[in-house]
C-alpha cells in the first residue's frame, strides 16, 4: 500500500483505528536493564536499582528514542510477529523490552561491534531469555529470510549512505514484512546556543555520515528499495529538543543535578508528541515500508 496522494496524518489516523480494533496494545517496560549496560550503575547495583524505581531510565535521549519507538510499534501487527530483527541492536534494549513482551517470538540482535556484541551477551545470559540470538555480523550474512519485522532505530545515519542496507533488509523479510528506519532528520532545530554543544557536534561531524536525507528523501529512497510506504512521520520537536538539551548540559553539573534535571526533561519529551503527533517536521524521522507480498 502506498501513501501517494494520501495525506500522513489522515493515513496515521487509519492506521491507529485498525490496530485499536485488532490489536491488542503491549505493555512495554524499556530500560530495565539499563543498570547491566551501564558500566557506572554496575559500580553500585542497589543504588541503581533505587534510582531506576523513583526516576526510571535515566538517559534522556534514550528516553526520548523509546517513546517514539513505543507509538510506532503501535502501529503495527506486533502480536502476529514471529521472527523480529533488531538491525545495529547496540545494548540491546529495544530487543529485551520487546522481547520480554512476546515471549513466543523469535528476536535477533544484529551487532558488529565486539564491546556491544560482548555486553549483549552479558544481558542475555543475565536475564536468562530464551528467545534473543545474537548475530555478530551483518545482516547479508544471516541465513534466514522470513522475518517479519526488522527494525533500524538511529543506526543508518552512521552508515555511508550508498552502503545502507534497504536492499539486505527486503530480502530477509518475508512477503508482507516489514522494514521501520528511524533517523535523524537532515535539518536539526536547535533552542540554546550552538556554541554549548560544540562536543557533541564535533561527534556528530564524524559519526553522523549518513544523515543525508528529509522526510521526502527517506519515503523516496523507501519506494526505490522496493517497499510500499505504510506509515511516515516526523517526531522530535521543539519541546523534546528542549528536554534533550537540558538533560545534555545536566550531565556536566553531576549525578545530582542531572537526576534533579531528569523529571522535567522526560516531561518535556512526554508532552511533545500530545501537541503535534505525527507532523512532517522536527528533528527525527521515521518511515515503516512494507515488502510487497
């Protein structure tokens, strides 16, 4: 099904229907293992714990990553899933919360980083779960090729935009599947003062080799791939900006300060999408293709 002369809040709007009258919406809990992935919480496993249960994930652009991501899984047929594959799965915390929440489905966590491929296995082996492999190549090299869902979150922005794996993706995914690739949007809108964020835009310069493409750009490389567009949108606006600036610059006062920071900033995250959700601008982009059956 393609979008072409469909309006995305319009096509949103229908989508969410469908899926409130035959799906039944899962209860997600991200973050618990956030004190087994974060080597400073591992120093103090009591401490972490407390913290975790009066503040809950502590990382606000995390935070706010895993609330997008949460509304789009909403979106979906996620109950009829069987095989779900995490592409660049980095500590694995999308795989386990999902993972958890659908027992009988078959995840597999795609990482080529050895430190992350290492730490993936420390949580698996940690929380004992039966139904996450963890493949430490890319995706091309995996054998199968009837997932039902692969998923991208922030991965293909670190990827040269001609070797992004759209092609490898369609062809491990069954007829009907689904690809999700979240990114961030190639025009960033910032609130404070650029120079205060000099660091991490130094990063960005290196790391960030292929955020090449806008809304329009992601749907049309989409289509050439192959895929029918199903759902699109643009998330990320300026009060979850704020909240990630705020919760950026908190981290240079201390534990203290950024903890203190933490509630309004997850707030902040919390309300940008009640003002205006979905919407073709703000600093993250997201489309769901679906392989033609």
């Amino acid at each position: 099904m393609s979008n072409k002369g469909i309006d995305i809040p319009d096509l949103y709007s229908r989508t969410i229907l469908i899926n409130i009258l035959t799906v039944v919406t899962m209860n997600y809990h991200y973050g618990r293992t956030q004190h087994i992935c974060s080597e400073r919480m591992k120093r103090s496993p009591f401490i972490s714990k407390m913290i975790y249960n009066i503040f809950g994930y502590t990382n606000v652009g995390n935070y706010a990553r895993s609330r997008v991501f949460i509304n789009l899984l909403d979106t979906l047929p996620i109950n009829s899933f069987r095989n779900i594959i995490d592409l660049g799965a980095g500590l694995g915390e999308f795989t386990f919360m999902m993972a958890e929440a659908l027992p009988e489905t078959k995840f597999t966590a795609v990482e080529i980083l050895p430190e992350r491929v290492e730490k993936l296995k420390e949580v698996v082996n940690h929380i004992n779960l039966k139904n996450v492999d963890i493949f430490s190549n890319t995706i091309d090299q995996l054998e199968e090729d009837d997932a039902d869902f692969i998923f991208a979150v922030d991965v293909f922005e670190h990827i040269s935009e001609d070797q992004m794996p759209f092609h490898d993706c369609y062809e491990k995914l069954k007829p009907g599947g689904y690809l999700l690739v979240k990114i961030p949007n190639l025009t960033q809108n910032t609130i404070l003062p650029d120079s205060l964020f000099e660091d991490h835009q130094h990063w960005l310069d290196d790391a960030h080799i292929g955020q090449v493409y806008d809304l329009a750009g992601l749907e049309n490389r989409f289509r050439e791939e192959g895929f029918d567009i199903v759902y699109s949108s643009a998330t990320d606006g300026i009060l979850s900006r704020i909240g990630w600036e705020v919760g950026f610059l908190s981290k240079k006062g201390g534990s203290a300060v950024q903890l203190m920071c933490l509630p309004f900033c997850k707030a902040f995250v919390l309300l940008d999408p009640l003002l205006y959700f979905p919407k073709k601008t703000g600093n993250a982009i997201q489309v769901i293709g679906r392989k033609r059956a």
